[in-house]
C-alpha cells in the first residue's frame, strides 16, 4: 500500500512539473480588422485643434507650437503610451532657426501711412532672409508712384532649444521580437501667424498629426486587447521640418534605440508637397514606406478673388465645411494606410 502511494505521489509530482514547465510564447490569432473603430470625432477635434487661434499656425519655436506639443503630449499619455523620456514625452532638440529681429515697413508722402503684418504685407521666409509679399491694395499704391515705400526686415539666426519633438513607446508583446522597433513619424510643425492671422498654403493643417494621434490611439487599444504585435513601435511628432528638416534629422540621429534593430520607418506625410525629402534622411534605414494624401490646394475656393496673399489664405476661412469633413476623411485614410502597413510588416 505504502509502495502504491508513493508511485502515485511521484506520478502526479511528475505532471504538476511538466505542466508547469514553460512554453514558448506566442502571438494571440484573433483576427484583426484595421478599418474598424476608427474615431471621427477624435480626428476631428485633433484638426480644429492644429488649426486653432490656440495653436497659432504651430511654427518650431513659438508658444503655438509648444501648445500643440503638449496637447499631443496630454493624448499620448491618455493612450496609455510609454514616454520616450522618463516620465515625459516631449523632448527637446537643439536647431538653427532665423526669425526677423525688426520689420519697419511704411508709406511715406505728406503723411505716414504704416504697414500692418497680416494685413498689408506678409513675411516669406528663404534660404537666408525673409521676402516681402504686399497685398493688391498696397502694391497699387506703390506702382502708382503716390508713396515712398521704405523697407527695413532685419532678421538673426539664432541656435534655440525650442524644437520639441513628442512621442512614446508601444511595447512589442514578443520576447525576441520586441527587441525591434517600427517608427512612424509626422510633422507637427507649420507655418506660424503673420501678425496676428495665421495664413496657409494648405499644406499644414495637421493632418499627418491627426491621423497619426488616431492610429496611435486605435493600435494601442488593438494591442492592449489582442497583444497581435510583435515588435515594438516608437512614433514621433517632429518639429523643425521647415527649418531645412533639421528637426527631423536630430529626431534620427539621436534615436532612444539600437538603430541595428529599426525595421521599418513610416512617414506620414503630404506626397504632392512634403516637408522634408525623407529618401534622403531614412538613407541608412532598411525600409521607407511613405503615405499619400491629396493636397489641399485642390480645393475649389470660391472666394479666391477676395484673398489677398494667394495660395496663402486665412486658416480660419479654410478649417470650415466642407473642408474640414475633406481634412478629416483624409487623416482618416492615412490613419488606415499606416494600420495596413503595420499589420504587412
């Protein structure tokens, strides 16, 4: 009897152990729609916020742009994403940025008559100063000869901490795959305020941003649930893409991960005018996967006649229906594309 129970005690000893010898992991299979449960109201709170009074047009540098970074800071962490930093998901870098020092534009003839930022001139920035664009109503006055124009921009270049990239971390949930790492970067920045307008060429509305926000907030629930991926994921919102791409090339450079072990590198961006050439930034990287949107100029504007600085029109005028419901679908197919190219890697 003894001899039996003994056999019997070894024998279920014997099963605990192998059943509780580890198994090699992997991935759960549920099945994975990326177009469902996109949220349309989120992306277009993301847009009207890119494109508000708040956010000041988001040119590197300024209190708009710092705005904008923490409102992609505050959904990051709402998204429940790992900040790329200890404890913070903005993280600044240093870039050469020219801003005008003293613009002192005015008419002269018996009386003085002095321009107005925004309304009778804008400031276009080039390779090294700053061009002035007059509106119809001043440039009439000038040709005509009934004004002297005196014309003084000084502008200094100037190295600033300013540039702020944002982004976090989604963890791989693969022991060995989660050593990889998939990026996808978008642009924060724009074109900043003229005086106290914001104007556009239509080319930053925020919609890589939004769509970006959207698709974070959708794979991270996805993964939450399901645990379908197997590397990790790092995005990034950039700054400095207009200041000679510099912002993008330090978000590169100085990456919080081996770059050996970079997969892929998403960039979402306007193919028709995108903000840096990225073929040549991503040169060292395996994989450039770049998405496509439609450009914003292709929109018929009724009111183009009363636009004073033409292509560039008032965000304001613009960031309304139906263009915002075109805006939003837009970064909703981007958000898409980057879903089904996430899920092909």
């Amino acid at each position: 009897m003894k001899t039996t129970t003994y056999l019997l005690i070894c024998v279920c000893f014997c099963f605990g152990f192998v059943g509780c010898a580890p198994r090699e992991a992997r991935l759960l299979t549920t099945p994975v729609d990326p177009a469902s449960d996109w949220d349309l109201t989120a992306v277009t709170e993301h847009v009207l916020y890119f494109n508000s009074i708040e956010s000041e047009g988001r040119k590197t540098g300024t209190r708009g742009y710092f705005h904008s970074a923490n409102y992609v800071a505050a959904r990051l962490k709402e998204y429940r994403l790992h900040p790329t930093l200890l404890d913070e998901y903005r993280q600044q870098v240093a870039i050469k940025l020219r801003t005008p020092e003293r613009i002192r534009i005015y008419l002269s003839e018996r009386d003085t008559l002095n321009l107005v930022q925004g309304q009778d001139f804008i400031l276009l920035p080039t390779q090294d100063d700053f061009d002035v664009l007059y509106s119809p109503a001043i440039t009439s006055q000038i040709q005509a000869g009934r004004y002297k124009l005196t014309e003084e921009v000084r502008s200094q270049e100037q190295i600033t901490t300013g540039a702020i990239h944002v982004g976090g971390f989604i963890p791989g949930r693969h022991p060995v795959l989660r050593d990889s790492l998939v990026i996808v970067l978008a642009p924060l920045d724009g074109m900043g305020i003229q005086g106290l307008i914001s104007y556009t060429d239509g080319s930053d509305f925020g919609i890589a941003s939004a769509a970006l926000l959207e698709f974070v907030r959708r794979f991270s629930v996805m993964q939450d649930r399901w645990s379908f991926f197997g590397p990790s994921v790092l995005v990034q919102f950039v700054s400095g893409t207009r200041q000679g791409c510099q912002g993008p090339e330090a978000a590169l450079r100085n990456l919080p991960w081996d770059k050996k072990r970079v997969q892929t590198i998403i960039v979402m961006d306007d193919a028709q005018n995108p903000s840096c050439d990225w073929s040549k930034l991503i040169r060292e990287q395996k994989i450039l996967a770049p998405l496509h949107t439609l450009h914003p100029n292709e929109w018929a504007l009724p009111e183009a006649g009363t636009m004073p600085f033409y292509p560039l029109v008032r965000r304001d005028r613009r960031i309304r229906t139906p263009e915002l419901s075109f805006v939003v679908q837009e970064a909703l197919k981007m958000s898409s594309a980057t879903m089904e190219l996430i899920l092909a890697n």
